[in-house]
C-alpha cells in the first residue's frame, strides 16, 4: 500500500478537477437553479470537510465527491441525488445540522441526507446491532425515495474500493456487512455492475488467499479467452452486417465471487467452468422492434453453431423479478468450448447493468414493462409491512428483509382467477396469508387444484388455491419455520407476542423462584447472561419461555455453573475477577499484547469456544467474536456465519491468533469420494493411524455403483498437518476428491 503524502496546494488543484468532472455529468437540461444549488453543495462540502482526513491520509471530502461520482455515471441519477449525494456525511461529521440542510437546499434533498445519516444518539444494550438498527432507519426512509439506498449503495461502493487503508478489523466488519446486506439489495434493485464488484471486493477481504487464486488464474488466461472470443464472433458480425442488424459486440467476464460459488456449487475446478465469460450482442431500436431483433440474431447464431438448448434462457417474455430482460443462448465455439450469448436491447442493457435507476428515465418513455415496476413496488411495500411492527427489534427487522430479497418467484391463482405473487418456496400459509390477516390465522389447510393439502404444502407457478379457515385455529410458533414471506411471519409474531406478553409476569416469577433455590441475585446482569446464552433476542418470547419451562431449571444452572466446552465460571469468582467484564479483560489483554490478542486453551484469563459450523485450526486466519459478556467465540474469517454475525455486530469483532507452540488436538473432518475397491479404507486408517500418528474419532464409509463416499473426523494439530494428511491421502489410488468440513457435518 501507498503512503500518502499530503500537499495542500496540490489538493487544492485536484478538488477542482474532480469539481469540473462532476459538473460534467450535469444533464443539459439541468435548470439554472439546479446547477446553482450543485455549486452551493459542492462548496459546502469541501467547507464542512476541510479539516478532515480519511485513514488513508486523503482529504475526506475526496470520498463525498466520489460518491456523487458514482451516483451520476455509474447510476445515472439527476442533480438531487448528486446534491445529497455531496452532503451524505456533512450532517453526521460536522456541525451543520439537517435544519440547515433544509434550509439551504429544499425538502427533498434534507429528507434524503437524513435518511443516509447514521444513529448515533441512541443507548444500544447488548443485545441490540447498531448497525442493524442503522439498515432500518436507511430503508425507513427508502420506502418513500428509493434514492436514498441507492446512494448508500454509492457510498458503501466508494467505500469497499479505498478499505485498503482499515486496519484488518474494520476490513472484515464493513466486508462481512457489505456482502450480507448491501449485495442482496443491489441485486433486488437490478444493479448488476455494482453487486457483483461489490461481491468481489468482500471476498477479497474476507478470504483473500481463493480470491488471489481465482483473480491470478483469469489474468494468466485472458489472452486465450480473447483469443477464443475473436474466432466465435467473427462469423456472426459477418452475417448481421449482411441482414442490416447494426449490434454492438462485447464480452463480460464472470466476477471472482460467482465462479468461487459455481466451484463450490458444483464441486468443479476453474479449468471446469465454461461460462467464465459471455458474448453480449447490443443493438438499438424503438421498443416495438425489441423482440422481433433479438430472435433473428438469435437464428443468425443457431445457424452458424450448435447450441444447447437446455442453457436456453428466454427473459423477454418473462423478466426476472429485478426487470431484467434478455435472450441467452449457449453455442459450441470451432474451439470445441460452450459460449452464452446474450442478446438484448440497449434500453434491456442499461436495466440489466443499472436496474431500478435505469427505470426511472425510461419510465418516463413509456419503455420499461409495468410489471417490472409493480414487483420492486411490491417489494416495498413488504419493507413498510416489516416497518410497521414496533415490537420487531433491528435484527429481526434485518433478517426478515434478508428473506424477502429473494428474486425467484411464482404466480399463483385464487379460485375466481385473481393472480398473486409469492417467492420460490413459498407455501399454502404464505398465500392464506397474502388474502387477509385473520384468513392466515385461521388456516388449517387448503385445496390446491382441487386436492386437499397441508399448510406447510409449498405451492408451484399456476396452481389454483383456495384456503380452507376454522375460528378454532390460532398460529403456532412452528409456523415460523412454514413459512416464507416476511408478511406472514410478521402476523404469526403478532399473534405470538400478544399471547406471550400475557406470560410475562409468570415468567419473571417462575425466575425469581429459581435464582431463590440457586442462590443468585435476581439481577439485570444475571438476566442478562440467561439472554446470552439462550440468544432470544425477543424479551416478550424469553420470559414466556421461562413460564412455559422451555428454559429450564437445569438450563439455567448450568449457565451459572459451568457445563461441557465453557470453563467453571467459580474459578474467576475465585480470584477476584467477578465484577470484571470481556471489554475489561480484552483491554487488559491488549495492554499487554497490544499487537494482537492471543488464543491460547491453557488460559484461564478469558473464556473461549471454537465455532462448530468451521472448526477454525492453528494456521487459519480467525476472528474472535464477543457473543456474551464472558464468552469470545472464534471463526474461520471467510465463515459464512461469522460474516452474518460481523455485518451487524462488528463492533464485537476481536482481532485473534493462535499461539504458535500449542500442542493440542483440535477435532475435524474431512470428505472424500473416489472410486471403491478392495482394501482403501485400510489404506486411508494406515496413514492416518501408522504413518501419522494421529487419532481418528469416527470413520464413515459407503459405496453405491462402484462410488465411494466418506467421512473422515479426527483430532489434529493445525492446518500444516490437514494438509500433509490429505497430500498423503490424495496418493491412494482411485481417492478422487478430498474436502477439508467442519467436523459436525
């Protein structure tokens, strides 16, 4: 990484460069006024920031300036969302307040700004995600100006381009958020340019060494893809010249993250992927010609080479959920290699790289289908059904969003022939409750087609439904795993919660009994510590599961007392560290390493546990994590449920290593698959066992049609001996395919 040097004077002349670059996006029918008001915030700006750095030594304002860079080439919004834009930190990092805001540019651009501006005068308690609660305010306010998230996503790109400069905390905490809610939004809203550069660059941070590997083997092979490009298309621009089909050619390249999953997904190599790039045919034309255009260039190619018609994808009659609309087809190069062709329209183009924003400018041409408008509009409307709750907390608020920005979706008909929309997955109990409140509370059932079925039965794109009610029924908290629209999960909560408030005094009751026979003070912390540990964010559910028993006795001695993996609490009671928390003995901690804060099983100083879902070894790159007051769970970095806990509590992220000399058996597992015979397992026991030395837990072996699978979970001492051992593994003959899992796989 560069160092930055600072000079005013050159700042200066740089700052009204990017001022002349900006003013260059202006459209030419910006008003005289908007123009004035884009000088005034611009100023305004550079005034507010002048002061102030970025990490990387830059002046800030580079970064509200690039981000309104953003927003008027990247996005292409207007004048307004550059203004707010330009202004999105002034009110959070300096002196103005929104009041001034609005009194120097208008309504719109304050209501804007003040949705883009973080919460930062709230008391958070423990079991509260700042950023969660900072997601809420931004789609609070998105719901009545979608611009106020596409300008958060503006941002949050800028931002992931220069994270570079973030110590490696920071880095994992704004990558893990980025890749856990920022990527789902941007693909909802059909920015396809933006999710994926944004999938990328978390990657990058988040398991860097598989993103060098993947990034250094589409480098090393970029001239023979060119190469390959270059053979295919030449033909087909031959013969669209001759039919008088003017179309642009050019060739996208998978981003990094999409073909780490398509490996992963489909357990293949880099050198396996076909599709690591597609040729784009882009002509224009009036909307009325769009079709007709793209189906005779896709003859053009259907003559020219063999397709697979099974990879054919026709989105022009049917767009997916974000609006985006092309024809794909998949042609046999001369090279002997697959290639997707998509062929689309300028106008589908610029929808599908831009989605939502695009909309807009072609809305207003009549050119943009209306269903694509009402799917992002129903999808809003979801967002202010969630907001409506009071009783959801952030994280539930959050994670209802999550679910519904699921594009795949299908069409179901009522029995008088009403069409609904549903997402993929969805089942009689989402629809019942699509219908009406009490309808969703009263289903036992439904007649899908004419044939009964259950609630939990997931319904199909054209089935006919008609809910089947009884007033005896009431939902269950089971539902909550039934269905999965946040609508309906929503009202079964509702109903929930109504009737757990009723048990609240029971519970707090049923508590104090206990604590009374456990002899421990009935107290905040301690109530505390039992929410921690059972991790029910709900307060209303948590008491009602003390009153119903759910929480029992036992449960809440153990806690208190000590039980398997976690270390006798007493023994810290003993030597005076009772009053003292995590943050007190982390910063003790760091005080004396402050370079790093080690793990290390033989301390007693603070309490850890070694995370199931990837069983981190010695020589992985961990993150601790603070998930209670006494308690540091570790995760492999590139974890996906560590990155789901980082993006909204990465204020509790811990920088973590192991100690070098540690000599303890650390359990995990590894997959293997091959071909069977005779004798391998006693082969693969040998070199564990004899050559080795090291202590299987379990073995698990099966054969079908001459395949072998198994599973190997074994104690050992660090990453360097897994992978000595699956080196040695791989020498067996017909053992095909290895795979480091976690242990409880």
């Amino acid at each position: 990484m560069n160092t930055y040097i600072p000079n005013e004077r050159l700042e200066k002349v740089t700052i009204l460069k990017k001022y002349r670059v900006l003013r260059s996006s202006l459209k030419d029918t910006t008003s005289e006024e908007s123009k004035k008001l884009f000088r005034k915030a611009f100023s305004l700006a550079v005034d507010a920031h002048k002061d102030m750095r970025r990490k990387s030594g830059e002046p800030y304002v580079y970064h509200p300036i690039a981000v309104a860079e953003i927003v008027a080439k990247e996005i292409k919004l207007g004048t307004t969302s550059m203004i707010a834009a330009l202004l999105h930190d002034v009110v959070e990092d300096t002196d103005y307040t929104i009041e001034d805001i609005r009194d120097m540019f208008g309504e719109e651009v304050a209501n804007i700004v003040y949705g883009l501006t973080k919460i930062d005068d709230i008391v958070m308690d423990e079991n509260q995600s700042i950023q969660a609660e900072n997601f809420r305010k931004i789609l609070l306010y998105t719901v009545d100006d979608i611009r106020v998230i596409l300008i958060k996503l503006a941002d949050r790109l800028h931002n992931m381009r220069t994270l570079s400069s973030m110590i490696p905390e920071k880095q994992w905490k704004i990558s893990s958020e980025t890749q856990y809610f920022f990527v789902p939004i941007a693909h909802r809203l059909g920015l396809y340019s933006i999710k994926s550069e944004l999938e990328d660059l978390a990657m990058k941070y988040n398991d860097p060494i598989t993103y060098a590997n993947i990034s250094h083997r589409l480098k090393s092979s970029y001239s023979l893809r060119q190469n390959l490009i270059e053979d295919f298309t030449k033909p087909i621009i031959e013969k669209l010249e001759q039919a008088g089909i003017e179309a642009e050619m050019t060739s996208r390249e998978k981003s990094i993250y999409s073909i780490y999953q398509k490996m992963k997904r489909k357990n293949i190599d880099f050198d396996d992927i076909y599709d690591i790039f597609a040729v784009r045919f882009v002509f224009d034309s009036p909307p009325e010609l769009e079709k007709d255009i793209c189906w005779r260039i896709h003859t053009i190619i259907t003559s020219l080479y063999k397709t697979n018609e099974s990879r054919e994808r026709n989105y022009l009659t049917n767009p997916k959920a974000n609006g985006y609309q092309s024809l794909h087809v998949t042609a046999m190069s001369n090279a002997g290699k697959w290639i997707e062709v998509q062929i689309r329209s300028k106008r589908m183009d610029e929808i599908a790289e831009r989605g939502f924003a695009a909309h807009y400018r072609y809305k207003e041409e009549n050119r943009t289908p209306v269903e694509y408008e009402n799917r992002v509009e129903d999808w809003l409307e979801r967002v202010r059904e969630m907001l409506k709750s009071e009783d959801t907390n952030a994280l539930e608020f959050l994670n209802e969003v999550k679910m519904n920005l699921d594009l795949k979706e299908v069409v179901i008909f009522t029995p008088k022939g009403d069409r609904k929309l549903l997402p993929k997955g969805g089942t009689v109990l989402d629809f019942a409750y699509t219908l009406h409140t009490t309808i969703g509370d009263q289903c036992i059932g439904a007649k899908v087609n004419y044939n009964i079925v259950s609630i939990e039965h997931v319904l199909q794109s054209g089935d006919q439904v008609e809910v089947i009610t009884s007033k005896k029924q009431f939902p269950k908290t089971e539902w909550l795993s039934i269905v999965k629209t946040a609508h309906a999960r929503e009202n079964i909560k509702d109903a929930i919660r109504s009737e757990q408030k009723k048990q609240v005094s029971a519970g707090k009751e049923q508590l104090r009994q206990i604590f009374s026979e456990l002899d421990i003070p009935y107290s905040k912390d301690n109530i505390g510590r039992i929410q921690a540990d059972t991790r029910i964010a709900s307060v209303a559910e948590f008491w009602s599961h003390i009153a119903q028993g759910v929480i029992s006795f036992d449960r809440i001695k153990s806690i208190f007392k000590g039980k398997g993996e976690y270390r006798d609490v007493q023994k810290k009671i003993a030597e005076g560290l009772k009053e003292k928390s995590l943050d007190k003995l982390i910063y003790e901690q760091l005080e004396e390493k402050p370079e790093v804060f080690f793990l290390d099983e033989t301390s007693d100083s603070i309490r850890h546990i070694i995370a199931g879902c990837c069983s981190p070894l010695p020589g992985d790159q961990i993150v601790g994590f603070q998930i209670s007051n006494e308690l540091i769970e570790v995760h492999m970095t590139n974890c996906p449920k560590a990155i789901e806990q980082m993006s909204k509590f990465g204020n509790r992220i811990i920088k973590a290593k192991w100690y070098n000399d540690q000599d303890i058996g650390f359990l995990s597992g590894l997959s293997l698959t091959g071909f069977d015979r005779k004798g391998i397992i006693k082969e693969i026991v040998d070199i564990v066992t004899q050559q080795l030395d090291l202590n299987i837990r379990t073995i698990e072996m099966s054969s079908k049609n001459d395949i072998f699978t198994g599973k190997l979970i074994l104690y050992i001492k660090n990453v360097k001996a897994l992978n000595e051992l699956i080196e040695k593994l791989l020498t067996i003959e017909q053992i095909e395919q290895i795979e480091r899992i976690a242990p409880g796989v």
